[in-house]
C-alpha cells in the first residue's frame, strides 16, 4: 500500500522531466528558425525578454488567488547574494550566445549532442572550484564523455569544423553556470535563482541585440516568442521533476530531447541523421547517466550520514 504514492509522485516526476524535455527539443527547433532571418545576439535578447514576461504571471499567480500578490513578489527577489547573481547571469549569456549559435550554424543533433557534454564539465569544475572528492568511477564516466564529444567533433577527420568547438565551449561555460547555481542554492529557492536570473539577462543580452539589430518580420515573431515561452516552461518543468524524483532516474529521459530534434534536423533542415553523432551521443548518455546516478547516490548517503555529521561539523 505504501509504494502507491511514491510510485506516483515518481511518475508524476517522469511526466514533468518528458515535458520539460519536449519544451527544450521544441525551442530549439524554433531557435534554428529565427536564425534563418534574426542575429543570435537578437534570438538571445527575445528568448530572455518574451521568457520573463512568461514567468512572471506563472510565479505570481498563487499569490494573485491569495490576494498577496506584492508581498508573495518581495518575497521572491529577497536575496543577499546579488554580486553573485550579476557574475553567473553575465558568464550564462556568454554561454548562451555559444549555444544558439551553435544551434544556428551546426546540425541540430549535434549542437544538442555536445550540449549535453555539460555535465561531464560540471563534474572537473566541481573539482577545481568547489574543492569536491570524485572518486575512480566517476572519474573513468568523465573520460568516457570526454571520448563521446571527441567523437562527434572528431578533430581527426575532414569532417571535423571550428564551429563545433563554440557548442563544446558553451558546454564548459554552462558547467561553470551549474557551479554556481549550486552556491546560489545555498541560501536561494529556486524561484528567486530563476526570476533575479531573467532580470538580469534581459538586461545584460540588449546591448548586443542592439547593435546586431534586425527588425524580425512575420514567422519570425512567433518563433522568437515561443523560444521564450518555451524555454521559461522548460526550465520550471524541469526544477519541479528534480524536486519529486530523482536525478539519475530522471536524467535518461532529458535524451529524448536529442530524438526531437534529429528527426526535426531530417524533416525540416535536411540534415543527414550523422552515426558518428548518434554513437558520440549513446557514450555521453551513458556517462552523464552514470554520473548522475553517483551523485544521486552520494547525495543519499549525504543524508542518511547528517545528525553524525552535525556532532562534527570540521569533519
């Protein structure tokens, strides 16, 4: 009788990561329409602009059926740590112009097959900037990811091109951002990292819309809107599913985002399904998995270990 709630609260959570995932595959495909017409700087600023104007109704809506729409608001952006919020938000647009623009000039699945490499980065970055212990296993899950993303760009073969390095420096700087949400998440719900996160990156992504300015016409309208509508969607499914279940339950699932758009790559872009890419792809997934899997289980162990660990808090 137990097992029913928690059978479903993890299959609502499946639901939530799938939805998330589909939203991310569908900006993507809309990203790469817009940029048939519209500078990435432009496609970036829009994304930020229309997916703040998305999330605010979204966050404010409970507060607006209590009554308490201001005070729920104030609540939200209180923070202490917005230094902070200015150096991630600043770093997360760099990365975020490498990303659409890889998306823009690279075929689909592999722009979105390297893009997943970013938590193989976060795993070293963990290292090096947080001081975190990764022990053998993980170690040989990153090795093993390093070789899945050598094997889409292929740096050896004719095929290989420079602008797969900009996906593959987007995923470095995205692990770089996961850093640092880690830290903001510290003392910051994932409302206020979300919201101070839009605020700024609106902000921050004009200067550069500005100055590739093209004044988008038609179609390109309703893709610049639903890369925004989108992607706030995407981003909220996506912190709900990890607060129901777990990480490495949920993780193979976000792959189903590198089946939408290699089939909208061959429908839409004529882009040729690459096996080089989709073998790349399996050994990220597998290492990316794994990974997660491991810290799911550290972080479990984590747990279970705090009312010793709080005796000795210099352990």
């Amino acid at each position: 009788m137990s097992a029913g709630p928690a059978a479903n609260l993890q299959l609502r959570a499946a639901g939530l990561m799938l939805a998330s995932t589909v939203a991310f595959g569908l900006m993507a495909i809309c990203i790469r329409l817009a940029s048939r017409t519209e500078p990435v700087a432009e496609i970036a600023f829009f994304r930020n602009l229309f997916g703040l104007l998305a999330l605010l109704p979204l966050l404010l809506w409970p507060a607006m059926r209590a009554g308490a729409p201001g005070a729920h608001l104030r609540g939200v952006l209180r923070t202490t740590q917005l230094r902070r919020y200015f150096i991630r938000c600043l770093i997360g647009v760099v990365s975020m112009w490498m990303g659409f623009w890889a998306i823009a000039h690279l075929p689909l699945a592999q722009a979105v097959s390297l893009a997943y490499s970013s938590p193989i980065f976060v795993t070293v970055a963990a290292v090096l900037l947080l001081g975190e212990r990764v022990r053998l296993r993980r170690w040989l899950a990153v090795i093993a990811g390093f070789i899945g993303v050598l094997v889409i760009v292929r740096p050896w073969s004719h095929a290989f091109t420079a602008a797969s390095l900009v996906a593959v420096a987007a995923a470095v700087i995205t692990a770089i951002v996961a850093i640092q949400i880690k830290q903001l998440s510290r003392e910051d719900g994932s409302d206020t990292i979300v919201l101070w996160t839009y605020l700024f990156w609106v902000p921050m992504s004009l200067p550069a819309a500005l100055w590739f300015w093209h004044s988008p016409q038609g179609m390109a309208w309703l893709w610049l809107v639903l890369s925004g509508v989108l992607g706030t969607f995407g981003q909220l499914l996506w912190t709900r599913a990890l607060k129901l279940g777990e990480v490495s339950a949920l993780t193979p699932i976000s792959f189903v985002q590198l089946v939408i758009v290699t089939v909208a790559g061959w429908l839409w872009f004529d882009e040729a399904i690459d096996r080089w890419t989709m073998v790349g792809a399996g050994i990220i997934f597998a290492a990316t998995a794994y990974i997660a899997h491991r810290e799911a289980m550290l972080a479990q162990q984590h747990r279970s270990n705090a009312p010793s660990e709080a005796v000795e808090p210099g352990t």
